[in-house]
C-alpha cells in the first residue's frame, strides 16, 4: 500500500486503512495498484485536493475498471463537483 503516498497518504492513514478493512480488499488493492493509481490520477488531475478521505472511505470503489470510474465523474462539471465532494465526501454514495 506504499503507492498511496505518492498521493498525499499519511503513513498512519494508510495503516488504518489496513486495519479497518479486510484482509482480501487489501490484497485486492495492492494486486491491482495500477488500476487504483489511474482512478486516483484522474481524481488528482481534475483537482479533487481531499483524495485520502474519499479513498479511504469508498477505496472499493477504486477497483472498478478506469473507464467506468471516468464516466462516473464525467456526467459532472469538474469545479461543482469538486466543490461537493470538499464539503461532505458522502456525496460519492449518490454519483
């Protein structure tokens, strides 16, 4: 899970993270970093600034194929979205 701190993970962010999920979602995430560091990238890239917080709270979310994670994100404008997901990550719920 060192990848992570490419992306601004805290060390004690990404122990936790370890330690609040199951022992087969790590595995997954780590068998499929690259996969997890493209959806972290596009997120980066059009200025998502609370990249840990929404990982860690929907990080199953990361292991969906990169095509459909953008097509998600893309039915938004990029600023207002960004400005939601600042505000109250939950919203990742309804995307």
């Amino acid at each position: 899970m060192k990848f992570l701190e490419k992306y601004g993970f805290k060390k004690s962010d990404i122990e936790a993270l370890k330690e609040n999920s199951t022992s087969t979602l790590i595995k997954e995430l780590e068998a499929h970093k690259k996969l997890v560091s493209q959806n972290l990238d596009y997120l980066n890239n059009i200025g998502v600034t609370n990249l840990c917080e929404i990982f860690i709270n929907y990080h199953d979310m990361f292991l969906m194929d990169n095509s459909n994670f953008i097509e998600i994100f893309n039915k938004y404008e990029p600023t207002s979205l960004i400005e939601k997901l600042e505000k109250d990550v939950r919203i990742m719920e309804y995307l």
